[in-house]
C-alpha cells in the first residue's frame, strides 16, 4: 500500500493536522508527517514534491495557514494527487487560507477539504488508495456502516427521551 504524506507549513499546525493521523491510523493506512514552509523552505518542498512518488507515497495531505501556498506549490511539482487542508490561523479565521488553497491557476489542481478538516482529507486520500487496495476499500465501507449505525442510534435515542414514536 502506498503511504500518505501530511505536510504541514508550521509545526503549530499539528493540533489541527492529528485528527487526519488518527483517521489514518484507524484506516490503517501508513503515513508519514512534516514540516515543510512553502515560504521559508521552498527548495525542500519542491525536492519533496519531486520524490514523493518514488519515496512510497500515494497521496499528499498539504495544511498550511494565512498565505497558504503548500498545497499548491507542492501540487506544481508532483502527479500524485494533493489535498489541501487550508489552517484557521489568522484574523481572517481561515478564509486566507482557504481561498490560498482552492484559487488554483487550470492544470495544477488542488482537493480542498473544509478549514480545519482534517479528517475529511485523511478519508478522501483513503478513498483515492482505495482504488487499488480492497482491502482498503473494506475498511472504508465499514467504516461508513458504522457511521450510519451511530447517526440511526442517535435518532432512535432522540424520538425515545422526547417519547416520540420508534
């Protein structure tokens, strides 16, 4: 199985970027984390980004805040897809960010998930490996029945304590 790569642009990202890991690990799927400026390092970015693929990754999971220009920066110099985590990290409460990561020029496009939504990129990465990995693919649609599960049992517990019917 490929492994995924979460590249974050500050290491205070990571209260932000662990929700994907846990997701991750859950899925079972094998990552590797970073710390990588689009602004501050961009030769190691862009050296990341070019052997990305030959090091074992699948996909890449790029976070970054305000001027948030990993994801793309990180996209232009790749194949493999990259999805964009964009960080509340500002006064702008994130919006900087998330017009950074999703305003891509055609031909280098960008997945972007919602700001702060980590776990929704770990899953969207899992589905992407999902397409060649069965088993995978069976993690995720249980993970999918559970998640059904919950919300019916939720409902079920709601009608009860208003004495609604079943």
């Amino acid at each position: 199985m490929n492994k995924v790569a979460l590249v974050m642009g500050s290491a205070s990202d990571l209260p932000r970027v662990q929700p994907a890991a846990d997701k991750l690990d859950e899925l079972n799927i094998p990552y590797e984390m970073r710390v990588i400026s689009a602004h501050r390092t961009p030769i190691q970015a862009l050296e990341f980004a070019q052997t990305a693929q030959e090091r074992g990754f699948g996909v890449i999971i790029a976070a970054a805040g305000k001027a948030a220009h990993l994801a793309g920066i990180i996209a232009s110099s790749t194949l493999l897809p990259v999805i964009g985590i964009p960080i509340k990290a500002s006064a702008l409460e994130g919006i900087d960010a998330l017009l950074s990561t999703v305003q891509m020029p055609a031909g280098i496009p960008v997945a972007t998930v919602a700001i702060d939504g980590a776990v929704n990129a770990a899953i969207l990465a899992a589905q992407m490996l999902a397409l060649s990995d069965e088993g995978l693919k069976e993690r995720l649609v249980k993970m999918r029945k559970v998640q059904t599960e919950k919300v019916i049992e939720s409902d079920r517990n709601l009608r009860s304590d208003y004495g609604q019917q079943k």
